[in-house]
C-alpha cells in the first residue's frame, strides 16, 4: 500500500508513550478502536508511517495524531512528543463566537 519506512502500530503507540506498555498497546489496537489514515485498525502489526493520522480515544477524549517521524526506542517524554504533531488537542477549549463571554 504506501513505501518508505514503516513501524508497527503497536510499537509506535508504546514508543512514543501513548499507550503504558507493549502488550496494552497490542490490546488497543485489536479492540478496533484505533483509525488510521480513517480506516479501523484490527491487527497490532498494521504498518504506520511518516504522515499518517492515527485516531485513538485517550479517556474521554478522542485524539488525532500526524504521524511526524518514527522513533528508534522509547526514550524519554521530551523525545517521544517530537516524533508526533497533535491535530485535535485533548484539552483545547471550544473557541466561543463573538458576543458571547
């Protein structure tokens, strides 16, 4: 389907700390939860690469990622948020019309 490099989903959701640990990960992606590129994901070894757009609930909140580069280990927070670019922030406030206060 695409080219260039890949990551497996599960491995880039633990990688850059979306998601506890590997197995949780695994578990997320084959619950069907999870959209990429806006295609449900059943299996945890779907490829993921530069630029696609992951979709996964995190709580109550439904976040949309951009895949931004694909990390080489589970480093530190700092490190992980830089291999992804939040398209829906979690915590945004909806923006009010004018008029309103």
């Amino acid at each position: 389907m695409g080219h260039g490099p890949s990551l497996r989903l599960d491995k880039y959701l633990w990688f850059v700390r979306l998601a506890p640990n590997r197995s949780s990960a695994q578990a997320l992606a084959e619950r069907g939860i999870i959209r990429l590129n806006g295609r449900r994901v059943e299996r945890s070894h779907t490829p993921v690469r530069i630029g696609d757009l992951i979709t996964l609930p995190q709580g109550n909140v439904i976040r949309v990622i951009r895949v931004e580069k694909l990390p080489d280990r589970r480093g530190p927070a700092s490190e992980a948020q830089l291999c992804y670019s939040a398209i829906t922030p979690g915590s945004a406030p909806a923006p009010q019309a004018e008029g309103e206060s």
